[in-house]
C-alpha cells in the first residue's frame, strides 16, 4: 500500500504542475485568439469555468469510483485531461478553447476519486497525516506548475499545454502499471441517479453530523480564495510591490503551507485530536488575517507567513474527521461532495472579495482581510456549539 499511496502522491503532484502550467500565459493565448484589447472579461470567465466543472464533476466522478472502482476512473480522466490538453495546444479559436478548458475541468475533478483511494488504503488513525500529503504535493505542483510555465511560455505560448499533455500521459502511465484498485467490491445501493451532481450533495446534507463539518469546509475554502483574489492588489498598493515580490511572497507561502501540511498534520492531530487542530488552526488564521489587515511594512507580511501555513493543517485534519464519518462504500461520493464544495467556493469567492476589495479600497484597503476574520468568528463558535450538541 505504500507503493500505491507515493504513486497517488506522484500523480497528485503532476495533476497540480499540468493545471498551473497555463496560467501564466492564459492572457497571451487568449490576446492571441481575440481582437478584443482587454481580455480579462474572458479570462475570469474562463477561471470560473473551470471551477463550474469542478462543481458539477467532483461528485459524479467520485460516485462512480464507488460504482466502478478507483483506477478506471482515474484511468479515463488522466486519459482524457492528456487528449483534452492537445486539443487547447492546437486551438485555432476561442470557442474550443473554452470547450477544452472545460473538459479540463472535469478531469482536474479526479483529485476526488484520489482522496478517496488514499482513505479507501488508510485507517483512521492515519487519515489526516495521508490527506495533509495530498494538499502538501498539490501546493508544491501548483508552485512548480507556474514558474515552468512561464519559462515555456517564453518560447511559444502553447508550449505549457503541450507538456500539460505529457504530464497527463506520464499520470495515465503511473497509474496503468504501478497503481491496484484500492475498491473491493461494488458500492451498495448505488444507482444511476446517483450521477446527478447534486444527489450526493443532499445525500451528505442528509447526515446531521456532518453539516456543521460541510458548512466549516466550504468557509475554509471561501476565505482561501481571498488571498488569490487581492493577494497583489492588496500587496502592489499598500507596500508598492513588483511583480517578482508579489511572487517571492506567493512561492514562500507556498513552500511554508506544504511543510506544515507534510510534516505537522500527523503529529498536531495525534496531540490535539482533530477537532481542536480544526478549531486552533482557525484561530491562527483569524489572528493572522487581523494583522494583516494592519500591517505597515512589507517584511510583517513574510513574518506572517509561517502562521497563514500553520492554518494550512485544518482542511487535511477536517477531511479526516469527515471522512471517519462515512463507511467505505461511499467515500467517492464524500470526496465528491467536499470537491464540489471547494469548487463553489472558487466561483463566489473571487466575486464576493474582489467586490469588498473595490467597495472599502479607497477608505481603508485592510478591510476585505476583516471580512475573512469575520466569516471564521462567526464559524468557530457555530462549530463548537454543533460538536457539542448531541447528534440527531
């Protein structure tokens, strides 16, 4: 199993470097396709597009692991993301490029079914340690993805989606040869309404237990869509900060969230226990948020930095917590869920903190950074009061 958990990882982390490659030259690929001189209208549609997938895919795709196993899911997605990639490099128009960028999206939406092999090989006990190696790999891709990016972009702009495709083959021939089904048997009760993506959505919602669990989860990863939303407007105004900073702050952070999430999740969780790891990382998070909101000097923003990726062990030790909640027959359809989840949040959450950025910059700018504080203070207690209560 541990063979089958480093390749899970392996192709965890090439998924994430395929996805960041284009972003650096999404804008040029796009200029280059339309007449239209601002083309940021069609990259956030674009962006949104790709999360809008995610939402719709991450449940059926982890609701027919359940059905058909882990590794031929796997398998047909990694298959299709290394097609679909060829396709968006030989783009000749706009409208296939976002039908490309939308199969994308579909695929990237197996990081579910990949979750769930990871919980379908790991008892309890080792649950968060496993998933905060999930979330640490897939930050170092999403670091690496970008800089190669840039670099490939430099040569010809379509390069980046190229080496997307071999990555995705080179995933698809990881997972052919090196990787066993982590399923025995079929899941019970399944149907094929279960590919309704919001079937498994009310199928969790049904589990008293899980709502204050699904609620935190999905303010988790609506606030962490503040920092990709006015990370460098916030940074570019307040501190008149370049480019490469803004990218030095972005890689350091990175590399901080993955250490915590590799090496701290395990021995944090055996120590507190997952829920006071999900309720001590929160607090860390808030605490951060307010100091940032009034910090004067660039260096207080790198000194905060270790705090923001301590906060990084929550999502790894929730999922755990979650996923302890869910027999096996159905861990697909909870990752799913939680994918799906996260994938909303990526589609309001830019929307709803870029709105606050604008309205409150020209008062105080700090204030957007008090709106993310503000969603955890009313979510801890909401949390604590609902683990207390006994369950329904």
């Amino acid at each position: 199993m541990k063979r089958a958990l480093i390749v899970i990882l392996g192709a965890v982390t090439l998924d994430a470097v395929g996805i960041g490659l284009i972003f650096p030259i999404l804008p040029a690929l796009l200029r280059e396709l339309t007449d239209a001189g601002d083309v940021s209208l069609f990259y956030g549609a674009m962006l949104a597009l790709y999360s809008l997938m995610q939402f719709v895919f991450a449940p059926v795709l982890g609701a027919l692991s359940d059905r058909f196993g882990r590794r031929p899911v796997l398998l047909v997605s990694l298959a299709g993301a290394a097609v679909d990639y060829v396709v968006m490099a030989l783009a000749p128009n706009l409208l296939i490029l976002f039908i490309g960028r939308a199969v994308a999206g579909l695929t990237s939406a197996n990081i579910a079914v990949a979750t769930a092999y990871v919980a379908d090989i790991s008892d309890e006990t080792a649950r968060a340690r496993r998933f905060g190696y999930i979330h640490a790999v897939f930050g170092i891709g999403f670091i690496i993805g970008p800089l190669l990016g840039g670099v490939l972009g430099e040569w010809w702009v379509r390069a980046p989606f190229v080496a997307a495709a071999v990555l995705n083959g080179l995933n698809f021939a990881l997972a052919l040869f090196m990787l066993p089904e982590s399923r025995k048997g079929q899941a019970s009760g399944w149907d094929i309404a279960t590919l309704n993506p919001l079937r498994p959505l009310k199928w969790a919602l049904g589990f008293t237990v899980l709502l204050p669990m699904l609620a935190i989860y999905f303010a988790i990863n609506l606030v962490s869509q503040l920092y990709g939303t006015v990370w460098v407007l916030f940074t570019e105004v307040r501190f008149e900060w370049t480019a490469s900073m803004v990218g030095m702050s972005l890689a350091t952070y990175g590399l901080f969230s993955a250490g915590a999430q590799a090496f701290l999740v395990g021995p944090v969780t055996k120590w507190l226990g997952e829920r006071r790891t999900i309720i001590a990382g929160l607090i860390a998070e808030a605490i951060a948020l307010v100091a940032l909101s009034f910090a004067t000097k660039g260096w207080m923003i790198f000194a905060l930095l270790p705090i923001f990726a301590i906060s990084g062990i929550v999502v790894p030790a929730l999922q755990s917590l979650v996923s302890n909640q869910i027999d096996a027959d159905h861990q697909g359809r909870l990752q799913g869920v939680l994918g799906s989840l996260a994938s909303l949040s990526a589609v309001f959450g830019p929307l709803v903190f870029s709105s606050i950025y604008f309205a409150s910059a020209s008062g105080w700018d700090g204030t957007v950074w008090l709106a993310g504080t503000a969603i955890y203070l009313i979510a801890i207690p909401v949390l604590v009061y609902a683990w207390r209560r006994p369950a329904a």
